[in-house]
C-alpha cells in the first residue's frame, strides 16, 4: 500500500471490552490457529513462494510476476482471453494480468484489485533474504507477504479454487494483478487499465484487499476493517517573494521570516471537525471496544450533533485527529541563495489529506484564510484525485459480517476511513463503489509493512486464504 496506514488505532486503550490479557499472562505475538483453514493450504503457500521470490521493486517492475500468474491461470484452464498480460506501451517491466471467471450474468461483474510491486528491501538490513519466503517459529517472513503479497496468493488460490470446483457465479468474478502501485507513477497499472483497457476491468463493484485492515493486540483479533474511503492527496506551495539585497542592510520584507510567520499560524490552525457516514459508524462501533472516557467520547461523536467537548478531548490523539477533519502539514522549506544575501524568496512545501466531500478550493482558502498573508501566493504541486466515499451499505457489511462470524465469532467489523492512500482512489474516482477489506490479521504494535522483517503468521495466511474465499462466494452470489 502506497504510504500505508495500518494500526491506525493503535495508541487508544484497549481495555476489558477487547480483552487485554491479565497481568500475568504473556502477551501471544504468535496467532493461535483455529479450524478456519483452507481445503488446500499448500496451493497458496506457493504463490506465495513464487510471488515474494520475484522481486517486484519499482526497479525490476512486476512483469514477470504477472506472467507467472497467468500461468497458474492458464495451468487451471482458464482461457487465454480471461488470463491476459497487458504491458504499457514503453514501460515493457510494468506488466498486468487480468483474469475472469465468468458468471451466470444475473448482476454486473466485481473487480478485486490486487498490486504485485513491493517497496525495496535490503538483504544487509534484514534477518533473512528479504526475497525468499522464510518459514520460522510460526511466521513467513518476506517483502510483501503483508503488503501485498499474502493478499495477492489468497486471491488467486481463491480463484483457481473455485475454477476447479466448477463454481459459476452470479456475476463475473474479475481480478486485476496489477504494478507501480507503490511508487504512484504514471503507469500505476489500476490508472492505466482503466484508461486503457476499461472493458477488461468494468464492473459496478471493486474489492481492494490492499485497503481493508486486520487488526490483532495481544495475539487476540480484534476486529476487520471495511475500508470505505481515503483521503485525498493534495499539495500546495506556498511562497513569498522580495527584491532581496546585501546581508549587511536587513530589511523587514525577508521572506524567510515572513514565510516562518505564515507558517507558524498554520501550525495552530485546525480545520474544521467533518464526520462522512463512515467515520460516523466507526466511532460508534469503536467505542464498543472501548470503556470509560474515551467510550463515552466516541459515542458522542458518532451522533448526528457532536458534542464539542468530546470533539476536542479526541483531537488530541493523532490517531483519532485525523479521522475527525482535514489536516495539512509543512513537509519541507527552501529559501534564499547566498549566504551574504537577502533572500529573494521562500517556499514551503504544503502536504494535505483531505475529508471525501471537500474541495481543493475550498482547502485552499481555509489555508489561505488561515495564514492571512496578502503577500503569500499558493499554487498547487499536486492536483486532487476525485475519490468520493463508498457508502457502507447494509449490503456490504452484511457480507463481510456474515463470513466474520462464520470464522471469528466476536470480531468487530469496522468501517474505515483511510488516512493514507491505496489504489483504491482511482476505482473511486471512476464512479466505482471500492471497498478494502482483508483478513490478513496484523499486530497493532509489530506492524511490518515497508519495514525490517516484514511478516505474517502462517496460521493467519491461511486463515485469510479462507476468508478471501468464502467471501469471495457471498458477494457473486445473488
């Protein structure tokens, strides 16, 4: 997941409602097995073998991966038409795979969204060959078995598991393996394919098992996101300008103190409190697993008039802050160019992640109002990408529930707004209602993602390796 945000919860108090383990016992960093596993553990414990052994860092490109899947798709008897290679124009290392099972057409298709590409890894800043799946005490370890590769197995076995079971879904099952999900280039392959190859991938509903999140404290599930929504990315310069002179001759026009007061303002600025559906319905499901003050507060939150005091006791948690409004932060400054120099100009790298309903306009006017400065002039780095929320619709949540509590009796399903991004934002932005949702059960305090030692518990992939299946089977069917 491009600049993922997992554990987004992760500096609340789980109290009694969530079970935190007694004094004396240990906290379990290894999942307990349970009887959910797949009818055949070792197909995806392959691809997953396969996959993470094919380095697919923005440098090599995930070509080779996506021919690899579709040979296992073609191996189960897939045609060559529903297992095709789509390679950019150009870009011949940033190859595709799309695949279909085709269904009885009683309802549009669904399109699972699936990134092969992985951030870089070190073989000098890791325990083990970041590019051998390694099995240990419990866990596989390996770049991309959290994000995203473990998702990508599950997804495929589920496919390839449903092909030889002869199943015919009410609705064609789609699933789009794609690249360049992780650097956010031009030739992001969800962009691309649906720019160029929208027959292939058109379908009126999308799972994005890269957005959705699992959460574990303590060895104990906690609960499973259904991601709705994410903010969107937007960036801004801002700049102030002077004649400039000799170091020697101060004057008060320096841009660089003008800009540090601009930007000091911004710093004590807070935009406006904005729940969406989404967030509304987290809070009161949150505060399920919570006791006390902060329950309390997330119930009050979650009511159609929110109450200021709990507003301003959740904003100063930056885990809950950022649900509750819009932010936009400083990420980097320039200014001036001689040491014995005034400076001519300054500027200020502006980063927001934006509410799904705001504006650019109007983010650029609060920021304009906000740092009230006649001189500063704000242009924009990096357009908005439209990414309207995907309402958790009872239809939805029913789904995702109901195969929950088939495995998990207890666990919390959680409708989610996403701080960071996912390619989920191009699905949205095309009018596609896009859901993230995966099992792939993470610890809240160890998360590995783009990190040393990236891993998941083997008891956990294949538990999710069922989840992805079943689910996969309620949502095509009508």
């Amino acid at each position: 997941m491009n600049q993922r945000t997992r554990g987004i919860v992760s500096g609340l108090t789980f109290l009694s409602a969530v079970g935190c383990a007694s004094a004396d016992a240990a906290p379990a960093r290894t999942p307990a097995p349970s009887t959910a596993r797949p009818s055949d553990p070792a197909l995806a414990r392959g691809i997953l073998k396969e996959l993470i052994e094919i380095n697919t860092t923005h440098a090599n490109g995930a070509t080779a991966a996506a021919r690899a899947v579709a040979a296992r798709l073609l191996a189960a008897g897939f045609a060559p038409a529903d297992a095709q290679v789509l390679v950019p124009d150009g870009h011949p290392t940033k190859g595709n795979v799309v695949a279909r099972l085709h269904g009885g057409g009683k309802a549009a298709p669904i399109l699972y969204i699936c990134h092969l590409d992985v951030v870089e890894a070190r073989r000098e800043d890791w325990t083990y060959d970041p590019f051998t799946l390694t099995e240990k005490d419990g866990w596989f370890y390996g770049r991309g078995t959290i994000d995203m590769k473990g998702q990508d197995a599950a997804v495929l076995a589920s496919l390839l598991r449903l092909k030889r079971e002869g199943y015919v879904p009410d609705r064609d099952i789609i699933v789009a393996f794609t690249d360049d999900e992780e650097a956010g280039s031009n030739v992001n392959g969800v962009k691309w394919l649906l720019q160029a190859h929208k027959d292939l991938v058109d379908a009126s509903l999308v799972i994005n098992p890269d957005g959705g999140e699992a959460a574990l404290k303590t060895g104990r599930k906690l609960y499973v996101g259904l991601q709705t929504s994410e903010k969107v990315f937007l960036t801004f310069q801002a700049e102030v300008t002077d004649k400039g002179g000799h170091s020697s001759r101060p004057t008060p026009g320096n841009p660089i103190y003008r800009l540090s007061k601009d930007l000091a303002k911004l710093a004590d600025y807070r935009f406006p409190l904005h729940l969406t559906e989404t967030t509304r319905l987290y809070f009161a499901r949150r505060a399920l697993m919570e006791t006390g003050a902060t329950k309390a507060d997330m119930l009050a939150i979650s009511k159609a008039t929110p109450d200021p005091g709990a507003e301003a006791r959740l904003s100063t948690s930056i885990e809950t802050d950022v649900l509750l409004r819009t932010t936009c932060v400083a990420t980097m400054i320039e200014g001036g160019h001689a040491e014995n120099a005034l400076p001519q100009r300054a500027r200020a790298t502006i980063q927001c992640r934006v509410i799904p309903g705001e504006t650019p306009e109007s983010v650029q006017s609060a920021l304009t109002t906000a740092m009230s400065d006649p001189s500063l002039v704000l242009t924009t780095m990096t357009p908005a990408s439209p990414s309207p929320e995907s309402i958790p619709t009872p239809r939805i949540l029913g789904a995702v529930e109901q195969v929950v509590k088939q495995m998990w009796p207890g666990v919390t399903v959680l409708p989610q707004m996403m701080a960071g991004a996912s390619d989920g934002v191009f699905t949205r932005g095309a009018g596609i209602p896009t859901y993230g949702v995966d099992a792939m059960f993470d610890d809240l305090d160890d998360g590995r993602a783009h990190g040393k030692d990236e891993r998941i518990g083997v008891a956990v992939f294949d538990e999710d390796v069922e989840f992805t299946y079943r689910l996969m089977k309620v949502l095509t069917t009508e």
